[in-house]
C-alpha cells in the first residue's frame, strides 16, 4: 500500500522526500524509515525507475514514543498532585497552573494567564522576584519573613529547558 502511493507521489511530482513507511526485513521485523526517491526517465519522458535512499528511523521512532510518554505521565503527575503548582518563563510569566492551584488561588485561571510574578508587590517586597530570577542561572535561595524569620512552608523552584526556554 505504501510502495504504490510512493510511486503514484513520485511519478506525479517527480520526487518524494522523506516519506514515511514500514518496511519488512529479511528476518521478518519490522522497521520504521523514509524513503526520499526521485523518478528516472528516458530521452521520451517514459519511467524507467526510480532512484533513492532509505533511511532507517525505528529507533529515533522509539525515542519519540518514550518522550510522548513521559510527557504524558509528567503531566498527569502534575495534574494530580496533591498541592498547587504553577511554572513560570524567563520572563515571569505563568505558563501552566494546576488544578490545586487553581482551587487555592479560588481563580478559573484567567487571573494566572495575566500575571507576572516579577511583577507582584508581595514577591518585591519579599525579594522574592529576584530570587526567583536568579534561581533561573541555577542560584539557590532561602526566603525570609518581612520580620527576617526563616518562611515555614514549603516552597520548591526548579528550572529546566522546554524548547530551547528555560521554565521554572
């Protein structure tokens, strides 16, 4: 079935690149790859075959279907977590908001779409927002009360990179 609608592609635009099939081995397994092939024709224009590479991808296939799962579970541990969490960017902006979080914040998530944690009077005041700027070059920090008591909570920030952005 592929093999004839990559020969119909090809015979029509001349060329296919990286067309996506299975393909069978000798020892019956099967391999994901793509096929990049152009059309060969005679001085007439008549097809007299087809020229081009194969290029096994079964592995970076298994690479890819790990990574959707992992993010599938990163993102139901996150969505099921007991306590709230939110994950800002660079900029200080939310980018996700969990459940629990939005039921302590008692907000639809409109309100976290809009802020800006650099921006928040209370994380100035607490020198909070240039902690958390820091803590982005790997900065480690502790948080005091306005009364310079140690903060009894628990509050955790990490960073990491999310396409080429680091998130927090």
């Amino acid at each position: 079935e592929d093999r004839g609608r990559l020969t119909e592609l090809i015979n029509q635009e001349g060329f296919k690149k990286e067309f996506p099939v299975n393909l069978r081995r000798k020892d019956g397994s099967i391999i994901n790859a793509l096929i990049t092939s152009a059309v060969r024709k005679d001085e007439n224009g008549r097809v007299t075959g087809y020229q081009g590479t194969i290029r096994d991808i079964t592995e970076r296939k298994r690479v890819e279907e790990k990574i959707e799962r992992l993010h599938r579970r990163n993102e139901e541990i996150l969505e099921k977590a007991p306590f709230g969490i939110f994950v800002i960017n660079r900029a200080g902006s939310v980018e996700y908001v969990n459940p629990v979080m939005l039921h302590i914040s008692g907000d639809a998530g409109e309100q976290f779409e809009r802020l800006n944690v650099f921006e928040l009077p209370t994380y100035q005041e607490m020198g909070l927002a240039d902690k958390i700027r820091a803590a982005f070059d790997d900065e480690s920090f502790s948080l005091m009360t306005p009364e310079g008591h140690p903060f009894s909570g628990w509050i955790t920030f990490s960073s990491f990179e999310e396409e080429g952005t680091t998130v927090a």
